[in-house]
C-alpha cells in the first residue's frame, strides 16, 4: 500500500464524488489532506475526518487559488479533481458552455499549477493528478463536445508539465476514468427524464457490467501519488470501455 505519511496533498472539488472519496484515500495513506470546494454544507461532511482539513475554494477565481496558495504554502500532492459535464454535440450545446468548460476544466488546472508548482520545484518533490476522461481525446462519446474538447486539454496540458518539470522532481499525471457513480452522475441520469433506461444504457457501454465508484477512481491517485515512475501518462480507469 501507498505510504504517503509526511506528505501535504490538496484536491479540489473534494465535496462529493471522486474528490471526497480521494480526500478520504490519501488521508488513510498517511497524508495531510487539504479538501478544497465551493460547497461548504458538503465540505463538513468530512471536516474532521482524521487527516483532513477542509477549506472553501473557487477554482474559477486566480485570487481565491493565489491566496490559498499563500496561506497554506507548499503541498507535496495537488490532485485537480474539478471538472463540470455539459451534454451536447457541436451544434446543440448551449452558448458559453465550452467557455464555461474552459474555464473550469482547464484554466483552473492552470491557476492551480501556478500557484502550487513553485512551492514543489523550491524543494524538488511534487505530484500534480489531473482529472481528466476517457471521453477527450481517446475516445469518441456521443453528445460530450465541451467536455471532451476540455478533458483532451487535460491531457495536453499533463504531457506539457510533465515534459517541462521531469529532471525537478516533478511528476505530472492524468486520471482518464469511464463512467463513476457520483451525485453529479445521478443527476445526469435524473435528467434524461428516463432514470432507469439512462442507467441501464451507462451501464451496458462498460464491458465489465457496472459502473464505477469513486473509491476505485481515488486509489487510482493515491497510487499516482506514489508510483516514482511514471509521469506525463494518460491513466485509464474505465471497466475496458476503451480496451
Ligand atoms: P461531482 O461532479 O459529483 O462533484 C463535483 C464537485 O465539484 C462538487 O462538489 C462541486 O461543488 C465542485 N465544484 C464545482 N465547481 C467548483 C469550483 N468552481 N471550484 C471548486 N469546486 C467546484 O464529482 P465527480 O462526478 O466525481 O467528478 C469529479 C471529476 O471527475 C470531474 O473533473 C469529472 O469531470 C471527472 N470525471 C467524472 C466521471 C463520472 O462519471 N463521474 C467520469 C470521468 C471523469
């Protein structure tokens, strides 16, 4: 199992969902977690869990990340879980959605490594987890345009930091899950006016007969975060939906 005492990991989004579950994973590796969201009523949910702090952040506003960065100083892990889902081709999605997507599946990865990269290159160690899908540029998913435009973004952006940052003792990954079973998920489904069908067809596109869980999704990273060897890689997590 992963050793990660002694270590300072900050996730974003770590209210619910795959962040939450993270929050939870890295803190029984050994590692001081900052559990960073907007949500605060989710946040204290899991405030007080033996090694997690938690702390509101909007990932949307270069402040908010730079004063975070300023008060809490170096963190050895940052895991960029935030991410949003629109539904939609190239022609049906809706006006601001790939900017919007831009700006929360991509800028904020960037604001964050702005703010946290510095810290880790001063002492030499850092691991940067950034969430990205199988759905972006390694998979094709019908009615993703914003999100699989914005999550291929991911993985060139992971390639490029990796690239950049290999000899410093930095390593840069990405996290490329098929379908999780998160609230966000839930409400997807709620959405298409037919639960039980929408559930079934997510289902039926995973080979290996269910959808996954936030806590497969978080040992993935807490693997990443101890795994020396690799950096700049896309990690698919997906029930052989790309195999
Ligand atoms: P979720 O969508 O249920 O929860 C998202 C969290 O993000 C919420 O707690 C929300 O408050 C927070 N958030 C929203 N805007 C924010 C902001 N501006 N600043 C900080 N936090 C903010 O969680 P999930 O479905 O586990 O998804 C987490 C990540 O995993 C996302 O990047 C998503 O794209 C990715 N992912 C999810 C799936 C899936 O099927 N669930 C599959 C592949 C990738």
């Amino acid at each position: 199992m992963t050793d990660l005492t002694g270590r300072t990991c900050l996730i974003t989004a770590a209210a619910q969902g795959i962040g939450a579950a993270s929050a939870k994973a890295f803190a029984r590796a050994g590692a001081k977690v900052i559990a960073t969201d907007i949500n605060a009523e989710k946040l204290a949910e899991i405030e007080g869990i033996d090694g997690i702090s938690t702390r509101l952040l909007n990932v949307l506003s270069d402040e908010a990340v730079a004063n975070a960065a300023l008060e809490i100083g170096p963190v050895d892990i940052l895991f960029n879980c935030a991410g949003v889902v629109h539904n939609g081709s190239v022609l049906d999605m809706k006006e601001g959605d790939l900017d919007f997507a831009y700006d929360l599946n991509v800028k904020a990865m960037v604001r964050t490594v702005q703010a946290f990269l510095p810290g880790m290159l001063e002492r030499e160690y850092g691991v940067i987890i950034n969430m990205s899908s199988v759905a972006s540029s390694l998979k094709g998913v019908p009615n993703r345009f914003a999100y699989s435009t914005t999550k291929a973004a991911v993985l060139g952006m992971t390639k490029a930091i990796a690239a950049d940052y290999v000899t410093k003792g930095i390593r840069c990954s990405a996290i490329c899950p098929g379908t999780v079973d998160s609230p966000s998920l839930q409400d997807r489904l709620r959405a298409t006016g037919d639960y039980e069908k929408a559930r079934a067809d997510f289902i039926a596109r995973q080979p290996i007969g269910r959808i996954g869980t936030p806590e497969e999704i978080a040992d993935l990273a807490v693997y990443l975060a101890g795994a020396t060897y690799t950096t700049g890689q896309a990690h698919i997590i997906d029930g052989g939906w790309t195999c």
